[in-house]
C-alpha cells in the first residue's frame, strides 16, 4: 500500500516536481505504532523515509523543506527493517541524533565563526607584534636588550606548546580555553602600556602574553579539524589562514594610521580591540558543531556528518576524563608528543628544518624595521605598519594559492614547503643590502611567500601525516615547539650581532640557517614525498 501510494505521488507529480508529504500516525505493519514518513520527488526519482515515532512529528524541524538536500538524490534508497518490531526505519535517521538540515545550518554558522575568529585573533596571539620592538626603541631601549625580551616570550611559547597540544586534544573546552588566553593576553598588554621603561615588568608582561597566546592558534587549527572533519579541514584550513593573514594586515595597517596619528600608544587600544572582537567571535561558534573526536585526528565512519557532531559533543561533554584532564594525563600526552616527534620519521625533519628555518627568519621583520628607522630612513609607526601590511597582503594570496594547489591540484605539501625555504635566503640578502623605506616591498614580499605557505602547509602536512592517530594536535604542538626552538633563539641572536657587527651582517646571518632547512628538505625527499593529496570533491 505504501509502495502504491508513492508510485502514484510520482506518476502525479512527474519527474522535475519537488514536494514533501508527511504522513502522521499511519498504522504500519505488525503492531499499530505511529509512524510518519517523508516523501520527497526530484529528477532522480521518488525516495522517501520511514522513521518510528511514537508521537509523530512536533515541529517544522521534523519535516525537510523542498530546497534542502535531506536525503541524497539516488536511483533507489536502502530500506533497513528492524526484526525486533518488524518496522522498517531509514538508515539516515538511525546515524544522526540531529536533523540533517539543523545540523548543516549550525556547520555554517560554526565555520563563518571561525573565520572571523581567525581574522581579529591573529593581532591576540602575536602581543603586538612587530609595534613592540619599536615601541620599546622608543622608550630607550637598545637592539640587545629587544631581541632578548622577545626570545624570553618564545622560550616560553616553546616550552609550552608540546603541553597546550596535549590539553587540547584532551579537553572539550576548547571555546572557553580561547576565551581565557585572549583575556589574559589583552591583560599583559595592559602592563606593557602603562610601564614600558620598566625592564622587569616588560619581561614579565611578555612571558605572561606568551604562555597565554600559544594556545591560540593550535586551538583554532583543532577547532577547524572538529568543525570541517579530515576531509574538509585542507580546504577550509587555507581559507582560515588567508582570513588570518588578512586580519594581520588590517590591524597592521590601522596600527600605521593611528600610530602615526596619536603616537605609539593608540596601537595598544587597537589590539584591545581586536581582542573584544575576538571574545565576541568565540562565544559565536556553536559548541554542537565541534566534533572533538575529529578535531584530534579520529574519525567515525559510520555516522553522518552534521549529526555526528553534535552526538559527539554530547558524548564528549559528558566523559569527565576527557572534559577536566589530570595533569598526569598531560604529562603522559607531553612525553608522547616528543615520542611520535623521534619515532616519526616525517615529523622529525619537518621539526628540523623549521627550527633551522625561523632561527633565521624570526628577527628579519622587527631587525629590518628598527634598521630603517635607527637610519632615519622612514616614520617609526608608519613603516612598521607597512611592513606588516606588505607580508599579510601577500601571506593572503600564498595561503590560498597553497590549499588549491595542495588539495585540488594534488600537488601535495612537500614542494609547496621547500618553496617557502628557497625564499628566505634571497629575502635576507636584500634586507642586508637595501636598509632603505622602499626595500620593504620586495623584503616583506618574500616573507609573504615563506610564511603564507608555511601557514597551509605545516598543520595540513601533520593533518595528513597524523590522520586517524588521535593525536594531531599533539603532533601539531611537537613541531611547533621546534619551531619556537628556532624562533626564540633568532631575536636575541640577531639583536647582539647587530649590537656588536651592525644590521647589516646581522641580516646577513639570518640568511645562512635557512640553507640547513634546504638541505635537509631535500636530502630526505624519499620519505617526506608522500602520495598526493586527492581531491575533496573526488574524495566525498
């Protein structure tokens, strides 16, 4: 009768109309439990669903819309039959404890979320950036002494990463853990604001907004994996940094204007800006959308996508070692990080050559910028701000250019990677040679390139590397620690050479690590070059 029923609903309607029909407490086979089912006519045929029910449907949710893509346009639908009451349900309806479109709307708003929260919490993560090695110029204070302050910061970020990783796979709390750095990065720049001739008080003021923002962008990269899932996070994750970059330069060039404009100072108020924004965007993010199991590296194959997630954000709020860590678990988590770091082959050189890679790019942008300025060559607030503003412009368009060429194009992570190496070296021969207002471009040019690539390729290569582990983010972290190895040691090498020999052969150093970074890259392609990523669309 069923069958007849929907045979007619398609011979009425013909092949291009597109309804629903919702039958409520129709009495079906063996034993008179309400039932209501969903008929849906495309050009693909007729399907429709069986789903018990013991009070019907109770709200427009219950029931698809025309125009929404609940059930997938096929020839014929597999129908399961359930021998312990002789009903017939659909499989889809069995996966998901959330309505497919309820859980596809709250995907989108999750990931325009996450994109803002990219775009405003770069300006968070970083303190401020390179503003801070010229503000403290400013007040008195000489190259040495800058680079030392800032290695002091990434000593610490260093130290902490491997830890922060292992916390974020482990909690379900990652919005809340965003939440609270933010506050307390926004907090330490208060302290740096109010007393910058006090050495002390600045050197506590950055291990402060170092330890906080190093949570930061691992979370957001855990965030986007829960939210996109495996197959998505490369596509989603290029767009999440180009927006990231584009928020960098935004705020580096409203920084230039203002700081010109009202002095150094208005740049602090900017970044306590951005930082509110970034709070606002937090809290918009849906926590059911999140699906913690993906967002360390594990996926479950045998559910849907939109209802899983919040199935599994339920289950995983509800699991209390998962949701409050013990400290001995992080511990453990720690010590294997660095584990899968020696035992993983690939994650060991990509550690390598970034540490070897940003101990020499990390003090190029502040070194160059305080060298154009110490030569009265450009305006203090306005030439750092350009700076900025020339590197994010281009890390938008390398970013993006990185995840279609590593995703769509299946070039794969490792060229892509040992592009952003080759640029380093040229970049610190120009900076070296060209201490003038114009070498900003093509100096901070070759920054974008390095750094926009490395922005997709690093995680996207530990995605890929890592996948199904459980374990991504704690992969994540080890790498970024070795990074921060390099990246810390930069500032106060750089600053005492330049100190001691000048900016120039300063600069010129800077230029020699990356050649470790090539050799290395190179030397071990046959385990670094791994089969090419598939496409997405061909994938899904």
């Amino acid at each position: 009768m069923v069958f007849d029923f929907v045979a007619g609903l398609r011979t009425h309607f013909g092949a291009k109309a597109c309804t629903v029909v919702a039958l409520s407490t129709y009495p079906y086979a063996l034993r008179a439990v309400p039932v209501y089912m969903d008929v849906v006519c495309t050009s693909y045929g007729c399907h429709f669903r069986l789903a018990v029910s013991t009070e019907g449907p109770t709200s427009e949710l219950d029931y698809p819309t025309a125009t929404q893509d609940c059930i997938t346009p096929t020839a014929t639908t597999t129908i399961n039959s359930d021998p312990a009451t002789n009903l017939i349900t659909a499989p889809e309806l069995q996966s998901s404890s959330t309505p497919p479109d309820v859980s596809d709307r709250r995907t989108k708003r999750a990931t325009w979320a996450i994109l803002f929260l990219s775009f405003f919490i770069a300006d968070v993560s970083a303190g401020l950036g390179p503003f801070l090695g010229v503000f403290l110029q400013e007040h008195g204070w000489g190259p040495g002494l800058i680079g030392t302050v800032s290695t002091t910061g990434g000593v610490v970020a260093m130290l902490l990463t491997a830890p922060m990783g292992a916390l974020i796979d482990a909690t379900t709390y990652k919005r809340s853990l965003a939440a609270a750095s933010t506050i307390i990065c926004m907090g330490a720049n208060v302290l740096i604001f109010l007393s910058p001739s006090a050495t002390e008080l600045v050197f506590v003021a950055q291990i402060i907004v170092a330890a906080a923002g190093v949570a930061l962008m691992p979370v957001m990269v855990a965030l986007t994996l829960g939210v996109a899932r495996q197959k998505g996070f490369h596509t989603l994750n290029g767009r999440v940094q180009a927006v990231n970059h584009a928020g960098n330069m935004a705020e580096a060039g409203l920084g230039a204007i203002l700081g010109s404009r009202f002095g150094m100072g208005a740049v602090f108020y900017l970044s306590w800006a951005f930082g509110l924004v970034t709070l606002v965007s937090i809290a918009l993010i849906p926590a059911g959308a999140v699906d913690h199991q993906a967002a360390r590296g594990l996926e479950k194959t045998n559910a849907g996508r939109g209802g899983q997630a919040a199935a599994t954000d339920q289950q995983d709020h509800q699991s209390q070692p998962q949701t409050h860590p013990h400290p001995q678990e992080l511990g453990e988590e720690h010590a294997k990080a660095w584990k899968m770091l020696i035992q993983c082959k690939e994650l060991l050189v990509l550690g390598a050559a970034l540490l070897a890679f940003h101990l020499g790019n990390a003090a190029v942008l502040p070194l160059y910028g305080q060298a154009v300025v110490a030569a009265h060559k450009a305006e203090p607030a306005s030439f750092t701000g350009v700076t900025v503003v020339v590197a994010q412009g281009t890390m938008v368009i390398m970013s993006l250019a990185a995840s279609r060429l590593a995703v769509l194009h299946g070039v794969g992570y490792w060229p892509i990677i040992l592009v952003s190496f080759c640029s380093l070296p040229v970049r610190t021969v120009l900076a070296g040679t060209f201490i003038e207002s114009w070498g900003v471009w093509p100096v901070q040019v070759l920054d974008g390139i390095g750094a926009g690539l490395q922005s997709v390729a690093t995680p996207g290569s530990v995605a890929q590397v890592l996948s199904h582990s459980g374990r991504v983010n704690v992969g994540l972290g080890a790498v970024m620690t070795c990074q921060g190895v390099g990246a810390s040691l930069s500032p106060v090498l750089a600053g005492w050479i330049a100190q001691e020999k000048g900016y120039n052969i300063s600069l010129y150093v800077m230029g020699v690590f990356p050649m470790v970074s090539i050799a290395l890259w190179v030397g071990f392609i046959k385990i670094l070059r791994k089969p090419n990523l598939q496409s997405e669309q061909e994938s899904e």
